[in-house]
C-alpha cells in the first residue's frame, strides 16, 4: 500500500488546485444524475426520462463530436458494446410488438451505448480518473448520509417526499427492519442497488484518493452500503476488501496472490459441486444470504427464470411473464439471469464481455504503467470484478448500471491510450 496515498497533502483542498478540466465536466454531471431519484423522471413518448437518461441524451452529441475530433483505438470491447445495444432492440423485435420494441429496446439500447460513449470520449486518462472521484465524493457523502439516517431513524424519507413535493405516485419501498436497523433506500430504486453501488467504491477509495483524510471520508461513504442491510451489498464490500488487500500483499511479497487465490477457488467451486446435491451456485445463494429463506427463495428464481433463458436461448422472453408458481412474485433477482432470460444469452454474453474484456485490458497494461497509474488501474479492475459478481444475486439496473458502463468505456480509452504510449516509446 506504500505510495497509494500521501500524507504530505494535509489539506482536502489541496487536491483541487488543478481546477476539473472541462473535458470532464459532462461525465461528472452524469455521475451526479446517477445519484438522483427516479422521482425526478419526466414521461416523454412513453419513455420515462429518468435523471441520468435525460442527461445522457444531452450529452451524446458531444460526445460523438469529441470523438470525431480526437478518435480513440477501436478495441474489441467497443463490438461487444454495440452487439449488447443492439440486441436489446433486435430480440425486443422478435417477442414483443413494435411500439414496445421501439420504445423500451432503444430506451435499453441508448442507455447502455451512450454510458458506455460518454466515458469513452471523456475520460482519458489516470488524473482524469482520479479528479472525476473526487469530485464525486461530496455527493456520495451526501448520500451515505441519507442511507445512515435513514437506516437509524428507522424513517425512508427522501424518495417518498419528492413523490409528494412533485405529485408523484408513492414509491415501492422494498425495506424491512434487520438486526435493529431499516434498510435504507437513499435515492436509489431499490436498498439493494445503493449497497452495491457505494460498497464497490472501495478501491478507489483506497487507490484514488491523495491523503488520508480524503480516504478516510471515502472510506466511509463506502462503509454507509451497511444501512441497507444487504447479504449482497455485504459481500461485494468484503470481496472488495479482500481483493484489495490481496493486491497489497502481492505488491509487497511479490507472490502471485490472485492466482493463488483461483487455485484455491477452483478447487472449492469443484469440491462444492461434487459433495453439494444443489451445484455450487445454488449452495452460494442459498448459504451466503443473511436470511436462509431468502437464499432458498432466490435458488426458486434461478430454477423457473433459468428454465425461460434455456428454452428460449437466443432472443429470451421479452417482456411477458415467467413461468412460475403463483405465489412467486415478479423480481428476478440477478443482473446476468434477466438479460439471459429476457433478452437471450447472447444479450448476457456480449454485457460479460464488455465488463471482463476492460478487465483484462487493464490487467494487460498493468505492468507498463507508473505505480500510481497502476493502482488506478487495479481499482477500476477490482471494481468491475466486484460488480460482475455482484450481479449473480442482483439485478443492476438505472443509475448503478449507467456508473459501471460508463467506467467500462473510461477504461478501455485509458488502457487504449497508454498502450499506444507506451508503442509510440519503444518504436
């Protein structure tokens, strides 16, 4: 960890004397609209223009304009991006009916494509990286203390008062009381989403900070992913710890830690298959869940939803109902089984492979890179990492969504560009 922050820079405003860059203006407003209600939407064509949706429509001509001024290396994460788009409209086409198909496909397909966009035109850079925290960091702050408030006064306030403030219908609060505390909902459109949202900001609390007081609010913006009382959101801040301190004994010891680490993971996921009746997934579900009956809930979900996705495979269901018991509700609670079943495997595949292709072209540049640069560049690979994973029991949708896609595109332009550097220095 030596050199990942510095404690010759005692003042939170020294980070700020290098002013944003205006170039990074646009993406840190769409951070921003990542953090805000849904209650602030408008209903446009049967669209509902949620914060971030609106901005991105705003935002995308610029971006397409940056780029024709300043191309980027094409990469083969940039395919993988445009097949997800498309293939949100294009099954959408074959199981729904046009309007729906037009109106909610685009909707999918633009949100993906012009996150994915506007971190590829914007952000360049390891300082743009950094500078783009934390500048987000007082909003995060702000809503760390929501979820804590919320959580504590056992009262979820602030969606349902923009709802009354704005004439809006009551929210659907999905929180309950665990362990004394409510599980917050802050802003976002489920407890679930905040958790995993600030609980994966923890590497680049740790690597993208300048001092230690700036990494120690950090720090606890990521800790406030607690107040949603979450197994989910619980795990990805401990496989974020883990993976981080890993990284730092890897750098001290110079042991290939993480591959140690798959070594042993491979040997308990066929371990766990052999003695395990369920398969290692449904044990994870079923046994790494704060409430036993939840996990058991959730195996339902991957049985019923699963068996859609593998009798529909290529296009999915689309929008109509799953097959399931009656008393089963609606939420199909992972990320990668509602692309699966909705939108078919293919949809699914080419979402995976625009996350795991940026980290492997992060880890592909790692060892060119400066030691600071190299620590921005873990963090957003351990981020992602965490996300992926996350998305096995929770389904990722809205502003958390739009944040990873967008840091997806940033860091393919990052690795891209110091790639090309570090060409252009060896020819």
């Amino acid at each position: 960890m030596t050199g990942v922050l510095s404690l010759s820079k005692p003042s939170w405003h020294s980070s700020f004397k290098a002013r944003l860059p205006r170039r990074l203006v646009p993406a840190l407003i769409l951070v921003y609209a990542c953090l805000l209600p849904r209650e602030l939407s408008i209903e446009f064509a049967g669209a509902a223009l949620f914060p971030y949706r609106l901005t991105l429509f705003i935002l995308a001509p610029i971006a397409v304009a940056r780029l024709a001024a300043r191309p980027v290396q094409p990469s083969f994460v940039d395919y993988a991006a445009g097949l997800a788009s498309v293939w949100f409209i294009l099954s959408l086409f074959v199981t729904s009916s046009f309007v729906t198909a037009f109106v909610t496909g685009s909707s999918l397909a633009l949100d993906f494509g012009f996150a994915y966009l506007v971190g590829r035109a914007f952000i360049r850079s390891a300082n743009d990286l950094r500078l783009l925290f934390l500048y987000a960091l007082p909003g995060l702050a702000i809503v760390a203390l929501v979820l804590a408030f919320e959580s504590i006064s056992h009262n979820i306030f602030l969606r349902p008062f923009l709802a009354d403030v704005l004439g809006k219908p009551e929210p659907v609060i999905y929180s309950r009381i665990r362990w004394g505390l409510v599980r917050a909902v802050g802003p976002f459109p489920h407890p679930i989403l905040g958790g995993v949202f600030l609980a994966t900001m923890l590497p680049l609390a740790i690597f993208l900070t300048n001092n230690w007081r700036q990494c120690a609010i950090a720090v606890l913006v990521t800790l406030s992913s607690l107040f949603v009382v979450s197994s989910t959101a619980l795990l990805a801040l401990i496989l974020a710890a883990a993976l981080t301190g890993a990284y730092a004994v890897q750098r001290l010891t110079r042991v290939p830690v993480f591959l140690v680490i798959a070594f042993y993971l491979s040997l308990l996921y066929v371990a766990i298959g052999a003695l395990s009746e369920s398969g290692p997934l449904s044990f994870f579900i079923r046994y790494f869940t704060l409430d036993e009956g939840s996990g058991y809930y959730r195996t339902l979900i991957w049985q019923f939803a699963g068996a859609e996705a593998a009798a529909n495979p290529f296009f999915g269901i689309g929008l109509r109902d799953w097959a399931r018991p009656g008393w089963m509700g609606d939420s199909v609670d992972s990320y990668w089984l509602v692309l699966s079943m909705r939108y078919g495997i293919p949809s699914a595949l080419a979402s995976a492979v625009v996350m795991a292709g940026t980290i492997g072209l992060l880890a592909s540049t790692g060892k060119h890179r400066s030691s600071r640069d190299q620590h921005v560049a873990v963090a957003l690979a351990i981020l992602l990492f965490t996300v992926m994973f996350s998305g096995l029991s929770v389904h990722i949708w809205e502003g958390l969504h739009i944040w990873v896609i967008m840091l997806c595109g940033a860091s393919v332009t990052f690795a891209k560009e110091y790639r090309s550097a570090v060409a252009g220095d060896r020819a």
